[in-house]
C-alpha cells in the first residue's frame, strides 16, 4: 500500500471508529510488536494516526481489519 493511500486510510478509520484514540493507538502499537499498554498520559492525536499509519504499511492484515471498520461506518 502506498503511503499515501495508508494515510488516507489512517485518518478514515480515526475519524469513523467509535474507539478512544487511546484504545487505537494501544492496538496500533501491539500490530507493530510493541507491549500492548495503554498510556497514562495525554495522546497526541496526530501521533496515533502516525502509529497506525505505519502499523497499516506494515501488516496488511491490520489494514483489512481498518479497512473493513471504516467501511461499515461509511
């Protein structure tokens, strides 16, 4: 997937999916193999659309899982 269309893809799926961007950005880190944890402090939001921009370039399995969430939401 290009960067561009998993960008477009990230930002969809923040924008559409009913979780806390803590809950996404926690799933996006256990995607690229970091320990699932869920943060104490304050998210950036512009930091979990990074994340999962780079978990969905890298796990095309996740980018169905988004693809398929944003999809149901449209």
């Amino acid at each position: 997937m290009s960067p561009e269309d998993a960008k477009l893809l990230a930002f969809n799926y923040m924008t559409s999916t009913p979780k806390t961007a803590g809950a996404v950005y926690e799933e996006a880190l256990g995607v690229l193999g970091h320990k699932r944890k869920h943060p104490r402090r304050r998210i950036i939001w512009s930091d979990v659309l990074c994340t999962v921009e780079a978990a969905i370039q890298l796990n095309t399995q996740y980018a169905d899982e988004v693809r398929r969430v944003w999809f149901g939401h449209r």
